[in-house]
C-alpha cells in the first residue's frame, strides 16, 4: 500500500474549526485515501494514513457506503497464526 501514498496530500488547517467543519476535513481525507488508492482501500489503511480514531473512519465510511460515495467490496482472507 506504500505506492499509493504518496499521491495523498495532507491538508493543513491553522484555525480552530466548527464539528462540521471538522467532519467535512475528515470527510475529505478519507476520500483522498480512496482517490490515491485507485479506489481499493481498507479501513485500517485510512486510519494509518490520516491519523483519525478508529471510530471516525467507521463513521465517515458507513455515511459514505449510504451515500453511495464508496461500496463495501468485501474481506479478504487474512492468514491465521
């Protein structure tokens, strides 16, 4: 997942901002991780690469999944042990 980070810009706000106006930044940099991924992504890359809790990112990706804005592709198998 490295290559496609290096297409994601980091926006950088110097004011204190508004709670909707913080969600749309965080809506905003989660799309960006989708946009520089070519569209794949993983949750678990969004919350390394913005910095965001947890519970944000699933937030903004189930309002996103609602809104048709991004859809659920499914898991891949992870290895166990």
């Amino acid at each position: 997942m490295q290559e496609w980070r290096r297409g994601v810009t980091q926006l950088r706000f110097t004011q204190k901002g508004t709670k909707s106006s913080l969600r749309a930044r965080n809506d905003v940099l989660v799309l960006q991780c989708v946009a520089a991924g070519g569209g794949r992504f993983s949750r678990t890359d969004v919350i390394r690469e913005t910095g965001l809790p947890t519970a944000t990112v699933s937030e903004i990706v189930a309002d996103l999944i609602e809104r048709r804005l991004v859809r659920e592709a499914g898991r891949e198998a992870q290895p166990v042990g």
